[in-house]
C-alpha cells in the first residue's frame, strides 16, 4: 500500500509542478530516426517517397502509467514545392487516467537544394496548434492521506481557473547532408507559447542536434548471403538536446544488416546518468516495425520500470517524377 502511495504522490508532484508553472516536459523519442518529424521538421520528404510514420511510447509504467504518447506522421517529397511536406499528430497523457494530456497538429514544409555534388541542404519550418488539458478529479495530494484509511481527506490544494489551454507552436530547423553522413539543427516552440494553467507560464524553447554516418563494413555493396541478408553497415549517431536549462547527451551505435537492425544507446546529462537504450527492428522495402526499451540507471531506476517504445514505418509507392531526387541515407529507428 506505502509503495502504490509513494508512486502516485511522485506523479502528482510531476503534475502539479507543470501545472503551476515548472518547466514543461517535451516528449523524448528512444526511436530518434523512427520519428524524424517530431525531431526535425527538416526531415519532411526526406525519404522522397510517400512515408507513414507510427509510434507509440510508455514511459515509467510503474508510475501508474505516468507517460503515454502516441503520435502519426506522413510525409513526402512534391516536385512543384522543391521540398517536402508533412503533418504530424500527437497525443501525450500523464498520470493516472490522463491526468495531464496534451495533444497536437502541426503541418510542415522542408525545401531542398543542393549545394555540391554530394551536398545537399533542407531548410524546414513547423506550425501547428496544441491543447493541454488538466483533469484535478484525477489528481491526489498528501494532505488527503489518512495514515489508516488511505485518500479520504480533502485537499487544500486549489485548482486552476483554466484546466484547458489552446496555443499555437512553431519550430525550425536545418539537415545537411552527404551519401553517408548527416547533420542537423532545430530549434522547437520558437515564439515560447504560453501553456500554463496558473497565470502566464511560457513554454520554453529546445534546441536539438544531431550528426551521423553509415559505414559499411564488407567491400561487396550487394547481397551475398543465401539467406538474402544485406550489406552490414554501421552508424554511428550523437544527438544533443537542451530545454530549459538541462542538458541531454544521445550516445548511438547501430548494425545495419537488411532485414535487420539492433542498436544501442546511452542518454545523460551534465551530472548525472539517465538510460541505456536498447533497439531492434525489423525492415522489408516498404515497412519496417521496431522495439526499443530504456533501462533506467539514474536515481528513480527502482521507481519506474524503464520505458518501452513501438514504431512502425510504411514507404508508399513513389509517384512519376520529372527529376532525380537523392532521399538521405539515415537510420530508421
């Protein structure tokens, strides 16, 4: 019984600091490439053709299920715009039975030139409008604890005026890449939109850059098994996030060996340790389906019970182009 109290009063504070002007929380993707929207909106059209983007992720179940996000992305090069274009849905609940949620839409456009013969450049911008909603039925405090028969108390605690806030949301960002390497830069809630239940609280701007590479690791750039596997490649990855004063440092490495992939990474910040990550995917020429789990080893590695996180990819046929278009060479997951 003490454990279950303890659980719910670590996810209330979480709610109730946010609700009251903390900073606010971004949703963090384990399956950073699984979701190359969210990320960048440079990304939109990347892959050229017709791309269905789905992802589902638990994180800290043992925290009566205290995050939960899904999200729906689609995207696709249009020869007329010389760039890519794509839509982005997604739905982030906190707490038991929900209580935070926060859901958005956001439409993006992401053109394309190139630079040199093997240097290309997308410049992506993001609008969309978001809706946070705060459930206080669903909220408990300390004060409401009797030592002997559990949550029967009324709280002091006084709800916020507003429990439903609108507001738009804007980000930016920059890809460039080569045939085998890739770097990018955004910069997300540029005009830091106000999400607060309790007066004015702004949302405070993250910045995010990555930088990558594919290395094969057989001379034979063609399948040579007869079980149809692929040419091995290794990517190496680092992805650094920064949001509200608090650093995040993405160490990556994947193997690359169509139909299959498998990687590993570790997330920390400035002091302390966060998470392992722990990947594998399946891919074919037109989906690819990939699970990944956080193995939590900060201080609250006994409280949360990780994280899990699905993805599943689709690549539609490519309508006729007029021109040559190069998709960038990057992970999936």
């Amino acid at each position: 019984m003490m454990k279950r109290l303890s659980k719910i009063l670590i996810v209330a504070a979480l709610l109730l600091g946010g609700a009251k002007g903390a900073s606010a929380q971004d949703v963090s993707f384990s399956q950073f490439y699984a979701n190359p929207l969210y990320m960048n909106p440079a990304f939109a059209g990347s892959k050229v053709c017709p791309r269905i983007s789905l992802n589902y992720r638990s994180q800290w179940p043992a925290l009566v299920s205290a995050f939960t996000t899904f999200s729906a992305s689609y995207d696709q090069y249009i020869d007329a715009l010389h760039g890519g274009v794509g839509a982005l849905l997604m739905t982030d609940r906190q707490g038991d039975h929900g209580a935070l949620s926060t859901s958005s839409f956001s439409a993006m456009y992401a053109f394309r030139f190139q630079l040199a013969r093997d240097l290309w450049v997308n410049a992506g911008l993001k609008a969309g409008v978001a809706n946070s909603s705060l459930n206080w039925d669903g909220l408990h405090f300390p004060d409401e604890i009797d030592p002997v028969a559990g949550f029967v108390l009324q709280s002091a605690a006084q709800p916020p005026e507003h429990t439903n806030v609108w507001y738009l949301d804007f980000d930016a960002g920059l890809l460039v890449y080569g045939s085998a390497w890739y770097a990018g830069f955004a910069a997300s809630h540029l005009t830091q939109p106000n999400n607060g239940f309790y007066g004015v609280t702004k949302l405070p701007m993250k910045f995010t850059g990555n930088v990558g590479a594919l290395i094969n690791i057989s001379e034979e750039a063609r399948r040579t098994s007869s079980l149809g596997l692929g040419t091995p490649v290794l990517s190496p990855n680092f992805i650094y996030q920064y949001r509200a004063g608090f650093h995040y440092f993405n160490y990556g490495l994947y193997l690359d060996w169509m139909p299959f992939l498998v990687g590993v990474w570790f997330r920390n910040g400035i002091e302390n340790a966060d998470a392992f990550i722990f990947q594998v995917g399946f891919q074919q020429d037109y989906f690819k389906i990939g699970y990944s789990y956080d193995v939590t080893v900060s201080k609250m590695a006994n409280n949360t019970a990780g994280a899990h996180e699905l993805s599943l990819g689709i690549l539609l046929p490519c309508p006729e182009k007029k021109h040559k278009v190069k998709a960038i060479r990057c992970p999936s997951f």
